[in-house]
C-alpha cells in the first residue's frame, strides 16, 4: 500500500512577509502510481514533496498517506534528494546501510539485500568507496539503493537527476524505470523538464507558481515497459506538444 | 552507466610541475623546503650570537644561544642534587610535571566541552538553557581567575589543572556549538527518512558533521591550555616549565629562561602535532573530499 490523498492543502511559510508555497492543493495517488511533479522553479514542488515525506508541517487542510495521518519522517516513505545527501563519512556501503542499522534490523537480513542492491545499481565495484570518490550519477543512485533498501511504499524523489549531464541521466532514468517496472512502489517524482517527466510518469501535474497550485492532471498514455529509446518516437512527440499546449494555456489562465 | 569514477587527478589537473628547476636559491624538493625553513632561524641565531659576544645585548643581561645551549645541556643531563645549581638535571621531571597537568586538564576539558558544545549545537532548549551562561563567563580570562583558583584549591595540582581546563572549555565548547548546528539539513532529513530517532541523529550524523570544528577548537584549546599551566605554575605550584621560569628569572639565571621559553615552545608544538595526527586519521573521509572537489 502507498497511497497519497493531499486535500486542500495550505503551506504559509511564516516571515516578515508570508509567502504562500502551496494553496488549496488537492492530490491523490494511487497504489504503485508513477506521478510526476512539473513546473517551474520556486512554484512550491519540493514543499509539496516535503510536506509528505513529513519534513514540513502544512498550515491547514488535510494529508494522508495510506489513510493515516503524516506527521513525521519515516522509512515508508523514502525520500531521493537532488545531491543524494549522502553522509559523506560513511562509504557507500555504510551508506546503504545506514536505514536498516537505524531500525535494528538483523545484519544477517539486509546484507545480501544490499549485495543484491548494489548490483542493481551497478556500483559493486565501488562498496567501499567514500560518496567524495564517485561521481554525481554514482552518488545519485548510492541514493536510490539507500531508499530501495527500505522497501518503501512510496519513493519521494526531488529533482533527482536535476544536476547530471544529459548522459548520465538518460542512464539514471532508464535504471529508474527498470527499478520501479519490477517493483512496483508508488512514485511522487519532481521534475522541471518536460521530457523526464513523459517518460517515466503515468499522469503528470502540473504546478504554477504565485501561489503555488496543480493546475492540469495529465495522464500519459504510452505502452510499459518503457524506455529512454522512445523519447524520438513519434507517439512520445505527440504527447509532448500535447502537454505543451496545456501548459501555455495553463499559464495563460494564470497569467 | 558510463559515468567514470571521479578521480583526483581528473577533477583537479595540476599545471605539470618543470623537472629539476630550482626555484631561487634553493633546491627543488624537501631540502629545498627544509633549507628555506631553516634559514630564518639561522640568521636569527647567528645574528643574536653575534651581538651577545660583543656584551651589547640589552647591557649584557641576555645570553648568547651557546650559553643557552649550555645551560639546557646542564638542566637536562646534569648531576642531580648538588646545590650550586638547583635546576640540573631536572629537566625531564619538570617537563613531566607541567605535561602531565597539561594532559588532565585537556582531558576534562574535552569530556566536558566537547559534549555540552554538541549538545548546545544540536538541541535549542539545551542552548537556551546553557548557552547564555557560557557566555557571561567566557569574557573574564583565565589569568583573571588565578587568584580565586589559588583561594579555592590551594598551591597544588588541582588549582593548575582547573585553570587549564578552563582555559582548554571555552574554544572546545565554542567550536562544536557551530559545528553541531551547522549540519547539512539534508543530512538530517535523509537519516530522519530512515528511521533514525533523535539520538541517532545525534549520535551519527551531528556528532561526526562536527567533528572538524571540534578538532579546530581543540587545537586552540590545547595553545590556550599551555598558556594556563605556565601561568598557574609560576604563581600557584612549585614545580613544572612555569615554576623554573619564574624562578630562574628571580635568580637571574637568564640563560635558563631562554632554553625553558624554548622548552615550552617545544611541547606546545608536539602536543599540537599529536592532535592533528589523530584529526588526520578521524578525517580520512575528509582528506578525500576536499582532494576530488
Ligand atoms: N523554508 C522556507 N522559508 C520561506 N520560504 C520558503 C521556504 N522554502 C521555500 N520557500 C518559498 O516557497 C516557495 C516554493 O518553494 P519550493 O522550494 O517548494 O519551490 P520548487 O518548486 O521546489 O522550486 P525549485 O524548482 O527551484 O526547486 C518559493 O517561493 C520559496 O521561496
Ligand atoms: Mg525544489
């Protein structure tokens, strides 16, 4: 189970001038749901994505995830920071480790777990490697096998391959898609680019800032499994001129 | 997946250095290195030498570095008890004496500092309650305290390692309050994500984030400890560095002084280097870091 359910959800940060991230937001996510978040910078993604990874408390409405309420940080909820956040003294690993030995989880348990982990993401090689000896895309998916290795019902990700060279973040994108096609998890994925966010979501929503709001649900209807080929075909095109016309006409009512 | 591992050399290409150049007057490499450090001292050295043997140093009361020498040569290896030189030969038990308090204030320093500092950094109710005290004291040196340590503890032992500990607290204390509150956010997030309760937190995430600032307060605490035991040894004990120093100089025993300034000197910079050779090893993950960015 990992369902989302956001219902009128107000986020005011408090200040000399109060600014409204989030207004009136209403969301839901179903089980094993792929959504991506679209819109542009500062119109309130990651305050969205943090009021349900429970890093941040909303200023009124109502927030579930499974039917109950969020109120702090937890491991069901995995959360994929842009510069992966890794804990720059411990290797790769340790790092991966580091959520099972928090929970007291038998060692005998997760160890071949993490084996199995770091194969997926092809980082074998690097167990014992500091985070500061590898490069972004490594650090990057050191950060989803630290989450994978929860199993979560949910993956919180924010702009997680917002910092890589188009490359490595085509890898990074097929390796999402690969991970979540066998597994499964409901996925709440922050993104600014358009093309990211065809490929990999099932329904996008997009945002607009001043004040931040989900103006347009658009569902994706490509064929799974999916993969960064098809980012020229035609039918994924389609799809992109079609939410980019949304989007104008979304910006133009909000205009 | 093709992304390489970044590696040092990859990140940060260093200018190839030329082969065999000197570069002035020196040679290139570690001697080169070890002769420009050198020179200074040198030329001081043989400068004041000069001076002090045509009896013009401040009237004659400063001794030149061969009488220094002599006079170390005395109170290290000399005959013990003979009663025409109180110092000779005790100039090991004094450098025992003045380090082994030294070692016990430092410690109860740290045990201290180190833990409260963590603790300010990392709790508000805690840098509330203890902050603005810490505070209040910290402006009144420890030179200030002298008198009150003396009435307290009396001329012994206690008195000197209370001044040092002191002295040793306030950077210790200072240092790891910033270096606890200044923890990435992520990081705690990230360890929160995972189910890390607060002590967790605490105890692997803020505690090793701090640890560099800690090591810098303790490298100052440690000057400043040195500072303190020389200070409550030439007034509150009778005996260490402290103790000859003043002594020496009441007898006008000039030539002692010096080699014991510069027996202080001495201690102070390998009891630093002790720390920084721990810092190093605490801080490989460190090393790495600030080689590959
Ligand atoms: N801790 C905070 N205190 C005050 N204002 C904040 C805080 N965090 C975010 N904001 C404001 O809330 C608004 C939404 O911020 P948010 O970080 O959610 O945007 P975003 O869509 O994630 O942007 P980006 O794409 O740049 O990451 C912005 O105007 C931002 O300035
Ligand atoms: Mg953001």
């Amino acid at each position: 189970m990992g369902t989302i359910r956001f219902r009128e959800v107000v986020k005011t940060y408090p200040g000399k001038q109060p600014v409204v991230a989030l207004d009136r937001v209403n969301l839901d996510i179903g089980e094993g749901e792929f959504v991506a978040l679209l819109g542009p910078s500062g119109c309130g993604k990651s305050t969205l994505l943090n009021l349900i990874a429970g890093f941040e408390e909303m200023t009124s409405g109502a927030l579930s995830f499974n039917g109950g309420t969020v109120d702090s940080p937890g491991p069901e909820r995995a959360v994929v920071f842009q510069e992966a956040a890794l804990l720059p003294w411990l290797t790769v690993e340790q790092n991966i480790a580091f959520g099972p030995s928090v929970q007291k989880r038998p060692r005998a348990e997760y160890e071949p777990k993490i084996r199995e982990l770091l194969r997926l993401v092809g980082l074998e090689r690097f167990a014992h490697s500091l985070p500061s000896q590898l490069s972004g895309g490594m650090r990057q998916r050191v950060g989803i096998a630290r989450a994978l290795v929860m199993d979560p019902k949910a993956l919180l990700m924010d702009e997680p391959f917002g910092a890589l060279d188009a490359q490595t973040r085509m890898s990074m994108q097929q390796l999402l898609l690969d991970v979540w096609q066998s597994l499964g998890t409901t996925v709440l994925f922050v993104t600014h680019d358009i093309d990211e966010a065809i490929l990999l979501a099932d329904r996008i929503c997009i945002m607009s800032a001043r004040p931040g709001r989900i103006t347009r649900e658009i569902t994706v209807d490509l064929p799974r499994p999916r993969s960064v080929d098809q980012l020229t075909d035609p039918a994924f095109i389609r799809h992109k001129a079609a939410i980019m016309a949304e989007m104008r006409e979304a910006q133009k009512e909000h205009a | 997946m093709n992304d390489a591992p970044a590696r040092a050399l990859d990140a940060a290409p260093v200018p190839a250095a030329p082969k065999v150049k000197s570069r002035g007057l020196f040679p290139a490499g570690r001697t080169g290195a070890a002769m420009r450090a050198a020179l200074l001292p040198v030329l001081v050295i043989a400068a004041w030498q000069l001076a002090g043997s045509g009896g013009s140093l401040a009237g004659g009361v400063l001794p030149t570095p061969d009488r220094v020498w002599d006079a170390w040569v005395v109170w290290a290896f000399g005959p013990q008890g003979m009663g025409l030189n109180p110092y000779s030969g005790t100039w090991l038990s004094n450098v025992l004496f003045s380090s082994m308090r030294v070692a016990q204030g430092f410690v109860l320093a740290m045990a201290i500092g180190i833990p409260a500092g963590v603790l300010i950094g990392w709790s508000r109710a805690v840098s509330g309650t203890v902050d603005p005290t810490i505070q209040l004291l910290r402006p009144i040196p420890i030179t200030a305290w002298l008198p009150f340590s003396i009435a307290v503890f009396g001329i012994q032992d206690m008195g000197a390692i209370f001044l040092i500990a002191l002295g040793g607290f306030y950077p210790i204390v200072v240092n790891a309050t910033h270096g606890a509150r200044d923890v990435d956010r992520n990081w705690i997030r990230a360890a929160e994500m995972m189910g890390a309760s607060r002590f967790d937190v605490l105890r692997r995430v803020v505690l090793p984030a701090a640890l560099p600032a800690i090591f810098t307060g303790l490298r100052i605490g440690l000057g400043i400890a040195w500072t303190a035991v020389i200070v409550s040894e030439m007034v509150a004990v009778k005996s260490g560095l402290g103790y000859v120093l003043w002594d020496a100089y009441y007898v006008g025993r000039m030539d002692v002084v010096i080699a014991d300034m510069l027996s202080i000197g001495a201690m102070g910079l390998l009891s630093d280097r002790l720390i920084v050779t721990v810092e190093h090893w605490a801080l490989r993950w460190r090393r790495l870091q600030s080689a590959s960015r």
